[in-house]
C-alpha cells in the first residue's frame, strides 16, 4: 500500500506532466482532458441504463415469462438480482446537499440583485436562482444538481458578510465578476466547462465519502481513483481558469480594481484574524458574556484605513513572497497580478463599503448574524471564562510559592496555564525553566519550539527536533516545522518536513486504528501493565464490575499493538451469570462503568464474545 508521501508526489508529477503537455501539445491535452471528463459521465450514465435495463428486464420477466420468473425465485437469483438493483440505485441517488446560509431574496435586497443581474447579463451566464450570505471573508459558485447526481442545476452565489463589510462596492464588483465568469458564455467555453466538471465531481466525491451506505463501495472506489487524478490533470487549465476569470474581472471594472480586490481578499483574512478576532476572543480571559454586537463592531473596525496598517503591509508581503504549489487550483497573486498588469497597490477613492448593497435591510441582517454568533458561542465563551478565573487562581497561587517547592506536575501546570490563560505574559521562560529541571521531557521540547517559532526565531527547530523522539509528539512538531518553512518561503526544508509530517500522520492514523476495534484475529498478551504493580490500575478499571449481580468472573488481557507499545490497550472479558433479558443493554451498562479510565479499554462478554472471552483466559489474568 503505498504511504501518504507516495501518493502525494504522484499527484504531484501528474500536475507537472500536464504543465509540460499544455505547453508542448496543447491540442493533445485538451483532448485527453476532454476525454477523462467524458469518462466520469459514462460511467454514472452507464450504471443508469445498467439499473434501467436490469428494473425493465426484470418487470418484462414478470409479464411475458411466469416459468422464467419461478425459476428466477426457486433460484433465488431474484435476490441477486433485487441487490444488484438496489446497489446502483442507491450510488446514483446519492443527493449533494445545497450550500445553506442566510438567503438573500430579491424583493428585499434589490440593490444586491440589481448588481448580480447585471454582471450576469454582461457576461451571459445562465441564471442566478439564489443568492445566500454566510460569514466568510469570501465569495462563490455553487452548482447543485436537482437529480441525485446530475443536472439539471441549481446556481447558488455565496457572499461573506465579512467580505461586504470590507471591501468597497467596485472591488466587490470586480469579485463577483471573477466568480461569475466561471460560468460565463464569454468565457473560454473549454476552459469553463473543464471547471465546472471539476467542481461537480469534487461534490459528488464528498457526497460519497459522507454517505458511506451499503450499496455505494463500488462508485467510492472508483471516485477515489478518479476525483483526484481529474482534478490533478486539470489544474493547469484551472490555474489558466483564473487567469481568464480575472481579466474578465478587470475589463468590466479595470484591472486596478480587480488587482485592488484581489489584494484585500488575499490578506484580509489573516489580517482581520490577527487585528480583530485576536483581541476579540481575548476578552473571555476577563469577561463573564460574549459581546452581544459582534459583526457590529466588525463593521466598525473596517471603516478604519486598514491598507495603510503596519500589519497588513507585513501580510501583503508574506502572501506576494507565496509560490504557487503544484495542488494548487488559483495561480499566487503575485503571478494574477502581473497577468493584470497591476500592483492592486493603488488607494481606492471609494470609502464605501458593498454592504451598502443589502440598502434598508442592512441593520436586519448584521443583527441576524449578531445573534448567530452568540448562539453559537455563547457556552463555550461562560465555559472559558469559568477555566480562565480558576487558572487565574492556580497561577497565583503557584506564583507566590518558592520555585523549590513546586513538583515537576506543578511547575508544568503553572507554564501551560500562564501560556493559556495569561497571554500577555512570558510563558517562554516558565517553561524554559522547567526544561532547565526536567531536559528528559520532550513536551517542554516542544512547547518551546512552537514558542520560538512563533516569534520568528530558527532557534525553535533545534528544540523540535529534540521532540520528534517522542512518538507520540511527532506530528505537531514536524507541522510546526512544516509550516515555518513553508511561510518563510524555503521550499527545500519544508519538503523535508512534510514528508516526516506525512510519515507522523500515517503512523497516528494506524494508532488510532489499532485501538477502534478487537478482533478474533487479534494478537493478545499477558497484561504486564497490571502485573507490574497494577493495584490502581485494577481498582480503576473494575468498579462496579465486581459488584454487579450478573458478573461472575473479569479476566484482562493486553492487545498487542504495532504503534505506542506504552500506551497499553486492554481487553476485559466477564463472564456473565443468570438470565439475561437484554444482552446489548447489559453490554452498554457494563461499559459504562469503564467511561472514566484513561486508559483504551474493550469490554467482551461471555455471551456474545465467545471466541475472545476464551482467548483472554487462556493468555491473561484473571482479576476476580
């Protein structure tokens, strides 16, 4: 099977063979493209008319054959049949659901219509059915077949508030415009149907992946092959896509103002995360209630002469300095800006804002989107908030005790919650100082690399590195280095570093599966956990085990397990006594029992787990 990193730099040389094959046989190309498009559509059309002929050929049986038909019941090939049937029925009836968000009539936001109209029109796109807003710093086509997993569709566009909010109406403009001529009659007609295939398998490939019913396995294996090597063969052409999308952009407003929105997309996010969201969130450390006008005060903080800003000067630097990778669908807007013929630098000489667009009903949304946000934080900020003010007691009091008198528990505890809960204070030295006392404990390794690496200081690797020899620490370390590389722009190292991220992945990922289930098949071993002085460990794991009326007998073994041996996974067995009226429910009683162990822990009973109940008594331990 091949890993992780093998599959990626597969992907990888199919984009660069169809970078070389666009260049050199463009004709070729487009016809192989042509093609493997066509392919995916046979195939689903093929499965129809298989479902058709098989429903037809079967009701024809019924009515011009009964001898053909008993025969095809005494057989019980009806079954088969009946199964075949059902299977392709279902992988074609797999619905992709519609994007949802706040929807955006056209008699109330007739302004906004009026806008989305008229660049329709302009560009000659089919027909815009609904426009909805969600929060996103962002805006986009969504095409959603009406049939399972065919046309005809129905055309969403989806706006950001955050993005109405923050840009003016003629860069706002000049986005739709992009997301629109993806769908354009003026637009390359090749091109934009290459896009839209490419976006309606990307749906279909999630809908299957989220479905995951009986019935569908056989078109799964197939999307699986099929989704990503379309996708990756395409993306030259997608990248092509983009380009084309944003000189439309700027022949309806003018290549400054497509340049100017590209820009204010490209770092308004990290920009708003880092300037506003940032302090925002900082006020649970202090205060009891989420704010109750968050997006109002949102639209405050983007009237302010934000380009002129020391930090967004520093992220427009960091995202014109970005390359563009080989997984990537849109060019770098370095690369979009010189195909403009534009800085996107030049000051806007609008102040105004597109959320002007929304006209009377502007108030009526922003107090929508208010009350969203505290529905859906307004827990999890009282719940931090409580964690914040007991932390805030536990430094204090750790604070004021002499360094000597503090446990290795302690001294931990008081790095990670200063870190945590008390974010304008140096959290790099406590745990500096506790690696000082303990330099055995990776985890400080690693917090003060991540630390380090945060303020721009290389020294963090070496402290990662020295992380990575803990197992079960490799995968954030290698990320924290994957992703310093990658955003300081050395392309070498951060290769480096995602194929150890990539190894730490798969490495977690078989952890995890090692421990979702116990088998017949499954090797087990005498648990040495608890034959090693494993008193607490017994008393931890049996409860009311040994009181419960129908349990006779609890035997542990241990499973043997490939990945993070000394994180040991149990396996209890109970013999159980009496009449039994409900095995599931006595089954789930049993385990709740076991829900407060920190351990890994599988419960077989002698009822419905025969074959495993006898295997851990013939190699474990029986514990009463």
């Amino acid at each position: 099977m091949k890993t992780s990193t093998e599959y990626r730099q597969q992907f990888e040389d199919l984009v660069h063979r169809a970078e070389q094959e666009i260049t050199q046989h463009p004709a070729a190309y487009k016809r192989r493209l042509q093609w493997l498009a066509l392919l995916g559509y046979g195939v689903i059309i093929g499965l129809f008319a298989l479902l058709l002929a098989l429903a037809g050929g079967t009701v024809w049986l019924a009515f011009t054959s009964s001898a053909v038909l008993l025969l095809l019941f005494k057989s019980k090939l009806i079954v088969v049949l009946g199964g075949l049937i059902w299977v392709l029925g279902r992988s074609l009836l797999v619905r992709i659901p519609a994007p949802t968000g706040y929807e955006l009539q056209p008699t109330d936001f007739p302004q906004l219509w009026a806008e989305v109209r008229a660049l329709s029109q302009q560009l000659a796109t089919p027909p815009i059915h609904s426009i909805i807003l969600t929060p996103a710093m962002n805006a986009a086509i969504a095409q959603t077949p009406r049939l399972g997993i065919i046309g005809p569709y129905h055309n969403t566009l989806i706006l950001g508030l955050e993005l109405l909010l923050a840009l003016s109406p003629s860069q706002t403009r000049a986005v739709l415009a992009h997301e629109l001529a993806h769908l354009s009659g003026n637009h390359s007609k090749f091109a934009g149907w290459i896009y839209r295939v490419r976006q309606s398998w990307t749906q279909v490939s999630q809908a299957f992946q989220q479905t995951n019913a009986w019935g569908t396995g056989l078109i799964r294996r197939f999307l699986n092959w099929y989704a990503p090597y379309f996708a990756g063969y395409s993306y030259v052409l997608a990248r092509d896509n983009e380009y084309e999308a944003d000189a439309l952009a700027g022949k309806l407003t003018s290549p400054d103002t497509a340049a100017s929105a590209l820009v204010a997309v490209h770092v308004y996010d990290a920009f708003t995360g880092e300037q506003f969201w940032k302090p925002f969130y900082r006020k649970a450390h202090t205060q009891a209630h989420a704010d109750q006008a968050t997006y109002s005060q949102l639209q405050q903080f983007y009237q302010q002469p934000q380009p002129q800003h020391e930090a967004f000067k520093r992220h427009l630097h960091t995202v014109l300095t970005r390359k563009t990778d080989p997984a990537d669908t849109h060019p770098s807007l370095m690369e979009r800006l010189k195909a403009l013929k534009a800085t996107g630098l030049k000051a806007e000489s609008d102040d105004s804002k597109a959320i002007q667009w929304l006209g009377s009903g502007i108030k009526r949304v922003i107090q929508h989107f208010d009350q969203q946000w505290v529905n859906d934080n307004s827990a999890q900020w009282e719940n931090f908030y409580q964690r914040a003010q007991t932390a805030q007691h536990t430094i204090a009091t750790l604070s004021e005790r002499d360094d000597h008198t503090l446990t290795a528990d302690e001294r931990w505890q008081l790095a990670s919650l200063t870190e945590q809960y008390q974010p304008d204070q140096d959290a790099l030295s406590l745990y500096l100082q506790y690696a000082a006392e303990y330099p055995d404990d990776s985890a400080a390794d690693l917090a003060i690399g991540r630390l380090l690496l945060a303020q721009n200081d290389p020294g963090g690797i070496r402290h990662l590195e020295q992380a990575m020899k803990n197992p079960a620490l490799r995968v954030y370390a290698a990320d924290e280095c994957w992703r310093y590389y990658t955003l300081h722009q050395q392309p070498q190292q951060a290769s480096t570093w995602l194929i150890k991220l990539e190894a730490a992945n798969e490495m977690m990922h078989e952890a995890q599966q090692e421990r979702a289930q116990i088998d017949d098949v499954d090797m087990l071993i005498f648990p040495e956990v608890v034959e090693n002085g494993g008193y607490d460990f017994e008393r931890e794991l049996i409860g009311a085990l040994n009181r419960h009326q129908h349990v006779s007998e609890v035997w542990v073994a241990q499973k043997q397990v490939r990945n993070f041996p000394h994180e040991p996974v149990f396996v209890l067995a109970v013999k159980i006594k009496g009449f039994i009226m409900n095995e599931e429910r006595l089954q789930q009683t049993l385990l709740e029992t076991l829900q407060q162990t920190q351990h890994t822990v599988f419960l077989v009973n002698g009822v419905t787990h025969k074959k495993l109940v006898k295997k851990v008594m013939a190699v474990g331990k029986q514990l009463y």
